[in-house]
C-alpha cells in the first residue's frame, strides 16, 4: 500500500520575498524564503518551495523584489508632540524649550490634543515601518488608548516630575494616575506601562527612590532623559556633587529595566556603571545633533557591552519619526565620532532597532526578531525602485540607501496596517483637518 501524503497545514498567511533578513540568528539573509503566519504568530521561516507545499493559506503575499524584516521599534519619542512638528527651528535648546514649546505645551496639550497628536504620530510610525513605540508624555491614559485602538504596540512611561503640569500636581498624582494606568493594561499583549521620571534635574531623590522600589515590585521599566547635554551633567555635579548617572546608581535606579535617553555626555565612569548595572541606552542621533546637544559615543558603549537602542525622540526636535533615517544617521555618526569607518556596521545598527530593543523592553521572546513562535511583527521594504540598483547586499541597502516611502507592507500580529505603501486603518482625510485646525490655533499663539 502506498503512503499519502500529508495534506498542506491550513494556515493565515503566507509572505514570500527575494530577502528575508530574521535579524536572529545574526548576520543571515535569506534568500526565497517564506514566513508562514497563523493566529498572529510566526509558525515557521523556511524556502519559498517547502512552504508552498507544506502549507495552504488562506492569504498569501508574493513580494518579488522585496526585503521582510521585523517591524523596527521607536525606543523613545513624544508621540503628541508631531503637532508641534517645526514650531520653532534652527534655536539654542533653552530658548527652544522656554520661548517656544513650554509655552506651547501650557496652552495646548490636553486630551484632545494628545489624542489627535498620537494618531498622527502612529500613522507617521506605521508608514515608515514601526511596529512598536516607547513614548514618554502628558496624558499618557490617551496616548495609550489610541494606540490600543489602531493596534499598535506601545511602551507607555507615565512622567514624573517634582512641579505640577497639565497632567498632575506632582509625584504623587503623577505615580496615582501611572499605577492605574499599570493596572489598566498589565495583562495586554500591545501595552506596557512603565515609570517615566522625567531627568534627574526635574525630579528629586524622594520619588526616585519610589520608582526604584515600585519597579521592582511590579518588574516595571523605566526610562529616563540622562546625560543629554553637557549644561545638565555640569549643573548636576555643582549642584550634588555627582554625575547623574553616578547619583542615579547610588538610589539605585541604574537596572537592567532602566533606559538611558540620550546619553551624549559620558566619561568612561558612566561606561563602567552602565556596564555593571545592565541599563539600556536609547541613542536619539538625529534629535541631538539638530538641538546640539552632543554625540553619544555608541561605538564605544557596545564595544564595552552595553545595549544600544535608537530613538527618533518628539516631531518637534527631529523633525520626523523615521527610524530608518535615524538607522542611517546613527550609523555614519558611530564612525565619525569614533574615528573607525567600521564602526556600528549594518546588521549592528540594524538589531539597534529591533532585537536590542525588545531586549530592553523584556519582550525579546516575542518581538525583534522573525523566529518561530514570536509574534508576527514583520514590514516588507521595497527595493526594486531604480535608485537602489544594484542590490548587493541588502542589510546594507536597509541602513544606507532606503526611505521610508520604500515601506511597502506592514504587519503587526499578522494583521495588515499598511500596503503598498497606503495605510488601512487611519482615516487619514479627518486627521489631517483636525491636524490643519491645530496648526491654525497653534501658529496664531505663537507669533
């Protein structure tokens, strides 16, 4: 009696392409290779001729000269501030902060503005092939609603600071208002909530220390704006005697949970306790160099060790959310600052927005990678356009040469968001009014 064959796997979907990059294990391009989905997870990476046997999809996706990679996460951002996106250009960072977006920001951020300015945000992200986003803002109930609701997954650090805002009166509404937060969403798949205190210049040792033993507590993150500028880091030791990072080891906010935003200003000390803490650095390039703010030297941190991240930081002082200029931007900048043209090389920087940064966020056994099991994160890139000719080893294409508008497809937990470069879930036409109303209120305020 002969043997039958197995009948093909019903599955959801079925995505071939010319390259696959998994970004785990490291270093590997695969090339006609296919990621089979079924219920919004990865159930297999393998060659375009097994899968087409081995399963039968309901969907399938054939993207010929394309490059499938995981959805890349932003590490750091304030999602509401797109709606301050070129308010106030080409101005010393105080002057910025104290002539124009504060100001700004005590007339304008509400719920409403927060609600508006996160959606354009997520479809800025979306677009551009993020799949995951930290942000840091006022309101952050808001910011991680919208982003519940369209789909997206989000690292909420609610802020902490010692003076009131538009959000709280101080530390204790602000850690009240954050742990109901927590509590809302501590068993959801797209929200993490974790502490946000603000900088070691605006908050002081009291609620640093709650944080600390919250986080523990809860096994909570926390982000924090460290070693931004060199004002801050001379401010800070004429003022305690200490290096931020030094007084933040000391409370014992320095942990593996902890991410360091910015990190421009650091002597080989900071190194060392970076190191020995196992604390994440979210590296903001293009943010820095248009403040002036100075140049992290990533090279040297993860020469040394440390997790390197990327970041896009707010609209208003990048002035963008794409994370595959600011790949680029980090890149050629790791070389300059260290000298070493070998410097942060493509698959590197490439892991910086991915696997490293769903380590920092403890979710590296679902996220950054395309691996069985994980979650079915995954964008599709467009190589086929005539300026991108030849294609010699794509990696390097993703980090040197491509846009964002070369996004084609995105996937979050298998569900389509975006394709052939148009976004599926955003009525885009009602935003954008409500965005031009915004801008109208905003200009008028501001001269």
């Amino acid at each position: 009696m002969s043997e039958t064959a197995a009948a093909p796997q019903a599955i959801d979907l079925l995505i071939s392409a010319r390259w696959i990059v998994p970004v785990v294990p490291e270093n590997i391009v695969l090339e006609h290779h296919a990621v089979a989905v079924d219920d919004g997870r990865i159930i297999a990476v393998l060659p375009l001729a097994e899968a087409e046997a081995r399963f039968q999809p309901k969907q399938k996706k054939a993207l010929g000269r394309h490059v499938l990679l995981p959805g890349l996460i932003n590490m750091h951002g304030h999602a509401a501030m797109t709606l301050f996106r070129g308010l106030a250009d080409d101005l010393p960072l105080m002057t910025w902060l104290n002539d124009h977006i504060w100001p700004a920001e005590r007339r304008f951020v509400d719920e409403n503005f927060v609600a508006d300015g996160t959606l354009l945000a997520i479809a800025e992200m979306i677009r551009g092939g993020t799949t995951t986003f930290s942000d840091m803002y006022f309101f952050p109930e808001v910011t991680a609603e919208v982003a519940h609701s369209h789909r997206i997954r989000s690292q909420i650090c609610f802020p902490v600071l010692d003076f009131p805002t538009s959000w709280g009166s101080g530390p204790e509404e602000y850690l009240r208002k954050g742990l109901n937060l927590y509590d809302r969403y501590r068993n959801s798949e797209w929200i993490n909530v974790g502490f946000g205190p603000h900088a070691p210049y605006t908050l002081s040792d009291g609620p640093m220390r709650q944080i600390v033993s919250l986080a523990e507590e809860i096994d909570a993150t926390i982000q924090i704006h460290l070693h931004e500028t060199a004002f801050e880091v001379q401010e800070a030791i004429n003022n305690t005697g200490l290096r931020p990072t030094q007084r933040l080891a000391e409370l014992g906010m320095l942990t593996p949970r902890t991410q360091c935003v910015h990190m421009t200003q650091i002597d080989d000390h900071d190194v060392r306790l970076l190191v020995e803490s196992g604390a994440t650095v979210v590296h903001c390039p293009e943010s820095n160099l248009k403040l002036a703010s100075g140049f992290c030297p990533t090279e040297k941190l993860r020469a040394a060790g440390v997790n390197l991240t990327l970041g896009t930081d707010g609209a208003a002082s990048n002035n963008d959310l794409d994370l595959l200029g600011e790949m680029r931007t980090a890149a050629l900048l790791a070389k300059a600052v260290s000298g070493n043209a070998a410097a942060l090389n493509a698959h590197q920087t490439l892991a910086m927005t991915t696997i490293n940064a769903a380590r920092a966020l403890g979710r590296d056994n679902d996220l950054g990678s395309l691996e069985t099991g994980k979650l079915a994160d995954i964008i599709a890139i467009d190589l086929s356009d005539d300026l991108c000719q030849p294609v010699y080893d794509p990696v390097s294409h993703l980090v040197y040469s491509v846009n964002s508008r070369q996004v084609s497809h995105n996937w979050i937990g298998g569900e389509l968001h975006l394709e052939n470069g148009e976004l599926l879930r955003i009525d885009l036409h009602s935003l954008r009014e409500r965005v031009a109303d915004w801008a109208t209120r905003i200009r008028a305020e501001d001269r």
